[in-house]
C-alpha cells in the first residue's frame, strides 16, 4: 500500500459507509479537508462526526498507525489539532487521537490498477490508454492545466518584475531578449538586457542606428576591426552612446553561430529587435490593447535594416573563426544577394508563447483583472500548436493538439504529472483508474 493512494481515497470519498474507530465508534466524514502539500498534517480543516460528537481540525493518514511515531509527529506541535488518525493498517495504538482503520473499507482492485499503472515501462503510464478516456474529460483537463502552465511562468515574470520595480515594458524587453536568442543564445540574450536597460533604448528609440548601435555594441559585435561602411558608422555612434550611458560590453565569445540557421544569428536577432523598438518603443501598452493575436503579430512584423539585407553578420571578424582553405571569407561572412530580414510568423509564435501570454496573465493576476487573464490563453488559443518530441509522443498517443494553448497544457501535464506519475492527482489517471483492463 501506498500513503498517496490513501490520500486519493480519502479525498475522493471511496470508502464504504460502514466506518468505526478502532475503538469501535461510528465515523461520517462530513468534510474530508482540504490536501496540504507543504509541512504538517495531510489534509486541513476537515469535519468528522465520531459518535455523537461533531470534530473540526486535521486528518492525518498512514499505511500503519506506527507511522505517527516513526515519523516523529508525537513531538511535533504542528499535529496537535488533529482529530483522525486514517490508517491501512492498525498495528498499534500510538495516541489518544481516534483512528479510522481503512483495510477492508474500498475496492482494492483500484489499488491493483494503480499498480499495474504506475508499473507501466512506456513513455507515460498511459500511453496505450489515454486516447480512451472521455474528449471532455480531457479537453477539461488540460484547459486546467494551461493556466496551471501560465501560472508556474508568473512566478519567473513575478521574479523580473521585483527586481526591476515592476516596470512592465522593461519586463517585456527581458522576456522578448530571452525567446528572440531560442535555445542556443538565450542566455546572452537574457544577460545583454541586463546590461542594456530598456529605458535607455526607450530614450533614443526615435533613431534606430542609435538602437542598432547600442545592442550591438553592448554584444561586443563592434569591438573588432570592421572595414565596411555601416558596421564603422554604427561603432561611432555606439562609441557616443557607450561615453553618455555609460554602457557595459560583453564578450563577443559568448554568443553561438555554428549550427544554426542563418536567420536565426544573434546579429539577424538584433537588427530585428533594434526595429521593433525603434516602431513601437513601449510596447507592452499596445500588446495590452492589443484584441487578438493578428494585432499582436502585427506590432511584431518588422524587418532588420537594409544592410542585413545583403549581409548574415559583420563581414570576418575574428570570432566567427577562420577563413577557408583558399583564404576567401565563410558563406555567411560574405554579401549576399538582397533579400529582406523579416521576423517571421513562427518566430512571432513564440514570443507571443513565452513571452506575451506569462506577461499579460501575471499582469492580470497581480491586478486582480480576469479580463485579461483570459486574453492571455485566447493569445495561446490563437497560435499556431507548438512542434517538439513531447508533442509529437502525443500525438502518436492519439491526443493531436490543436493550438498552443493545447500544446502548453500537454508540455505542463508531461513535466509536472506524467513524467512523474502523479497519476492520481491526474483526472485522466482518475478516469482510467476505474476502467476495468483498461489498461494493456
């Protein structure tokens, strides 16, 4: 037997009615309490008839009563308003606290089941069963799960927000940094916006070769020695900015190029952010104001300035490696034919996942406005699903999402249940555990 297991029957009410006491008095659970999952009895504030007397406060549970004392709650002053002992098994009387002996009160073929689900050696405990259960039932759940999925990200945009005196467009700036590096480069994109406050960016955000200048140069991509025409008119003017801001360089060594698609080069990144600054400056205001995500997309459709329009990154520098065999510069650190560097929708996808959605459902928790929690999954109900291994595992399980509302609550329910086989605070578990052989 398993004290988890416990807890679901307890909570679940699937005792039978013919409860007694050890002692022989009858029990009605008038209210089981509420599970706490920190320090302290297992579930708070619970109302138990024992007798003819009517008990407010705890319950504990155990697999045997001599867990009270191997657990050392005889010393603990945190259990003293607890008023039923729940137990499996009674192997010994330990206190003076009435104590329910569940053996032989449930189904036990649902422990079984249990079991044989968590036993399971697939990829999640349900893998060959959870396209059985009820459209509704799992449409329900992972709605549920999508807002526990914002509500975790709050806690990270929470952190952002106490350090920077809960400067909303200065939050923004920080995520949006973080999602525009992806995996590769988002921890120097995230360590640039430390160094390179939004406030400053905000004051020149009129001119963007100030913008260009400033996130390049705080880069350290205008440190070496540059030869064409606008990387030199961009390192004088980073060379004012650096001398009025006082401004801070990281090295360029940190940032990543090799295997990754051209579009997606820091360089590329920054040029595209200079831009969008430069078109909305505080745009956390309009994303706010913003009804859908086409309006959204809308204030993230810009394109990097022209000379990356012929360029992937600075022409040579010494930190993009060395020329090839016959002394001509790499593909990518030579011009190109022309073609526009436009932020694109898939990226617009996900900064509107990670990056929008946290921002404005911890916005809408912090002032109490519903209103705009909501517009925060109707931002992820909009968007395009997500496409990564967890997503396609289920798909292959037969649950396809739809969106990235979906695709959110799937990521949260693999990392915070399945992975972990939680299945019992699972509704999906739930629902299979009292289907007969439904799991194969």
């Amino acid at each position: 037997m398993r004290e988890e297991f416990l807890y679901y029957i307890w909570e679940n009410r699937l005792t039978d009615k013919d409860l007694k006491t050890t002692e022989g008095e009858a029990v009605e659970v008038v209210a089981t309490g509420y599970h706490n999952t920190d320090s302290g009895p297992d579930f708070l504030e619970a109302k138990i008839q024992i007798g003819d007397k009517l008990w407010a406060g705890h319950v504990e549970i155990h697999v045997k009563s001599s867990d009270w004392n191997r657990h050392g709650h005889q010393n603990d002053k945190a259990y003293k308003n607890v008023i039923l002992h729940v137990v499996y098994q009674n192997d010994l009387q330990v206190n003076d606290i009435p104590t329910l002996e569940l053996k032989g009160h449930f189904d036990e073929s649902l422990f079984a089941q249990y079991q044989k689900l968590i036993a399971s050696k697939t990829w999640i405990p349900c893998e060959r069963s959870i396209s059985h259960v009820p459209v509704f039932t799992r449409l329900s759940w992972l709605d549920r799960m999508a807002v526990e999925r914002l509500e975790s990200k709050s806690v990270n945009v929470t952190k952002i927000l106490e350090a920077n005196q809960f400067d909303w467009e200065d939050a923004l700036y920080k995520l949006l940094m973080r999602y525009f590096g992806l995996k590769v480069n988002n921890e120097s994109f995230e360590y640039l916006s430390n160094i390179l406050p939004f406030k400053t960016l905000l004051k020149h955000a009129d001119n963007l070769l100030q913008v260009e200048a400033m996130l390049m140069g705080c880069a350290g991509f205008l440190e070496d020695d540059l030869t064409e025409d606008y990387p030199l008119l961009l390192k004088r003017e980073f060379a004012v900015m650096k001398a009025k801001f006082n401004l801070l360089t990281m090295p360029a060594e940190r940032w990543r190029f090799m295997r990754m698609r051209p579009s997606n080069f820091p360089t590329i990144r920054l040029a595209q952010m200079a831009q969008l600054i430069h078109k909305n400056g505080c745009l956390f205001a309009k994303i706010k104001a913003a009804k859908d995500t086409d309006e959204v997309k809308a204030l993230f459709d810009v394109k990097a300035s022209e000379y990356w329009e012929t360029h992937w990154r600075f022409v040579g520098l010494s930190y993009y490696g060395s020329r090839n065999d016959d002394g001509r510069l790499p593909q990518c650190d030579s011009p190109t034919k022309p073609k526009p560097k436009h932020l694109g929708e898939t990226t617009a996808d996900v900064l509107i996942i990670n990056a929008v959605a946290p921002l404005l459902f911890c916005y809408g928790k912090l002032h109490k406005d519903e209103s705009v929690c909501e517009t925060a999954l109707q931002f992820l109900e909009e968007t395009e699903a997500e496409d990564n291994a967890i997503i396609r595992h289920y798909a292959q399980c037969g649950i396809k999402a739809e969106n990235a509302m979906q695709t959110q609550a799937l990521l949260h329910l693999y990392s915070y249940f399945c992975k972990r086989k939680r299945c019992l605070e699972c509704r999906i578990g739930n629902v299979l555990l009292h289907k007969t052989n439904s799991i194969s």
